[in-house]
C-alpha cells in the first residue's frame, strides 16, 4: 500500500489503536478494503463523500410481535424429574447443585463436566447459548474457548463483563459428543433447569446466541438470520423479560462479515439496558 498525503500517519495509528482497545478488533469484511485509497478516491471527487453517520444509530425498532409465553416441555422421565428437581430449588445454588446431580440426560454419560453457569448472580444481562464445546467441557464454564473470547470482548465493548453485570449459561449443560446440534429430547430434559434457572436469576434482560435458546425460549422456529435483533418476550409466570435474539460468537468466527449486524444489535443491547436504567 502506498503512502498517501492526506491521511496522517500518526492520527490513522492512533485511530486503529483506538479500535482495537475498544474491542473491534476483528475483521468485518470477508475481503480486505484499502481505506486509504477510498480517502482518496473521495478527495479527488467530493461529491461521493457520504454525510457524516450519527454518532451511534439506534436501530429501527424491532419488537417481535411473535413471542410466546413458555416453550413446550416433553412428557418423558427425565423430563419429569428434572421438573421435580429443578422446582425445588430456591437458590442458584441449589439449581447448580441439582443439575449436577441429576442422571436424566444421556449427554452426562460422555462429558466431563456439568456446565451450568459463569459470571455474576446479580447481573442484569442473562446470555443463553446453545450447549458447552470441547474447551467448556474440559473446563466446566461456558464459552471459554474461542467463540467465548470473541464473546467477552464483543461485550466488553459495551461496558459489560462476567466479573460485574453479564451471567452466562447454556440451553443444554453437557456437550453433546463432536459438539453435534442437541437432540429436542436432550434440549426438553434439560428445559426445566433453564426455566428454573431465569426464573430464579430474575435477569433484567435476556440475550440469545443464536437459534437453539430462541427455539427453545421464545418458540420461534426462523433462522437466526431473521430473527436477530428483533427483540422478544420471554414470560414466565406472568413476568415479561426482553430477549434479544443475536448470532452465535461461533457463527460471527466463520462469518465476519456478520459482525456489522451483531454490532448493531449489540448497540441495540446497551441502548436498551440505559433505557432500564441498568447501565
Ligand atoms: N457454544 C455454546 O453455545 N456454548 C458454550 O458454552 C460454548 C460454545
């Protein structure tokens, strides 16, 4: 790339630096695009420079009007029992306790660990994924491998974090072998723990990595790709909590280009935690 004189060098380091400290750090398009010649490009014909973006855009509201109350439960065994166990729980404690005693799903029989939650009891932001990986497996937290490192730092770029106001958790709390999709029995054994585990955490917000918690939460069968940054209701007891829909990190790893609507959503996520005075 060649030097060009309308661009400090100096400013554009500290601009990048700036980025990178701020947590955007990881490519946004597929295909690399060379700023300093569309700068160019843009001084020699000034009547294609765009006008200046606001400085966060809100996204267009997007309530989705299709939120259901609760996703239906399985009349099997385990089902039955980890209704029972879950229902007597009153504390998170006890909850994770129960999850790591109960025998109900077969996915326990080649795990290594339960994975039940990570982050604060207290936080306001409650984000559900889809089921624990190698890495999860191996260490018993949830999203400590990669897609987990580009969570923390999406969320870290807006002012959250798993040590003060972010509490992380799956549909499903043991891997299923390869890291294969879970099974709709294995997701319906596992779901009265997850209802128990919101109602009891009470969060202020949900935030769903991609389409297995919002199947299973919201009753919504669409692909990720429409449902994301549509908010929700998820009720529970006649309590409504909103739940943004998002992509999964693992996703955004093999597609960066989608980064650009997940910051969109997260932004999405900041403005609405500010709107519940929670930020
Ligand atoms: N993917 C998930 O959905 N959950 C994890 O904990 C790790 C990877």
């Amino acid at each position: 790339m060649t030097a060009n004189p309308t661009i400090n060098p100096d400013e554009a380091r500290a601009a990048l630096k700036w980025l990178v400290d701020a947590g955007a750090d990881e490519a946004l398009a597929d295909a690399p695009v060379d700023r300093f010649a569309v700068a160019a490009e843009a001084t020699v014909a000034p009547a294609r420079v765009a006008a200046p973006a606001p400085a966060v855009a809100r996204p267009a509201p997007a309530e989705s009007p299709r939120a259901i109350a609760t996703a239906p439960v399985a009349a099997s065994a385990g089902a039955k029992s980890a209704r029972e166990a879950a229902a007597a729980c009153a504390t998170l404690d006890e909850l994770r306790s129960a999850v790591e005693a109960f025998d109900g799903c077969q996915l326990k029989v080649t795990a290594k660990h339960t994975v039940f939650a990570d982050g604060h009891q207290g936080a306001p932001v409650m984000l559900i994924g889809e089921a624990p990986g190698r890495d999860e497996d191996l260490q018993g937290l949830p999203f400590v491998g990669r897609s987990g490192q580009l969570l923390d730092r999406m969320l870290n770029a807006i002012g959250l974090d798993r040590a003060t106001n972010a509490y992380i958790t799956n549909v499903i709390f043991w891997r299923p072998p390869g890291n294969r999709p879970p099974t709709p029995e294995e997701a319906a054994v596992c779901a009265p723990f997850l209802f128990r585990h919101i109602e009891l955490k009470q969060p202020k917000v949900l935030v769903l990595l991609g389409g297995t918690p919002v199947k299973h939460l919201l009753g919504i069968e669409e692909g990720i790709t429409r449902t994301r940054g549509r908010w929700g209701r998820y009720v529970l007891n006649g309590v409504e909590i909103p739940a943004l829909p998002t992509f999964h990190p693992a996703y955004l790893l093999r597609q960066p280009s989608a980064k650009k609507q997940a910051w969109l959503d997260l932004v999405s996520l900041k403005l609405r935690l500010r709107d519940l005075g929670v930020v």
